[in-house]
C-alpha cells in the first residue's frame, strides 16, 4: 500500500519553497524539529543548505532516514 505524496509549502531564509513527501516522512521531519527545538522551516533550511546534487524532496527523505538509522544504531549499543 502506497501512502500518497502532499505538498507542503515551507520559508527558507526568506523565500517560499515547496516540498512534497510521504506523510510518514513528514511526521518524522516534526518530531526530529521538535526534539532540536527548532521550526520545521529551519530544519529544511538545515538539509538544504547540506544537500549536494538531490531535489529539496530527496534531501529530507535521506536526512529523516538517516537520522531513523542513527537512533537505531544508538538503542542497540
């Protein structure tokens, strides 16, 4: 079963942009923001500014996947 794709529109550094995730991507993107303390805006300024060659889209489905294989990685040692 496929979960379907929403546009989300989020400001970065002044200018607004749109990303387009999965709503499991998107939830997790909001609990990694919240446990920094920090606006969703932010944290996708974060990614952004990180990513090399990827689309917006890509770079926070890697990032939040990554950060889900970090704490994995923390809870098994």
């Amino acid at each position: 079963m496929s979960s379907p794709i929403y546009k989300r529109s989020v400001i970065i550094e002044g200018r607004k942009t749109s990303i387009s995730l999965e709503e499991p991507f998107w939830e997790e993107l909001q609990a990694i923001a919240k446990e920094r303390h920090i606006k969703v805006s932010s944290l996708v300024a974060e990614i952004s500014s990180a990513r090399k060659d990827s689309n917006l889209s890509s770079a926070v489905r890697i990032f939040v996947l990554g950060n889900a294989r970090r704490g994995q990685l923390d809870s098994a040692a």
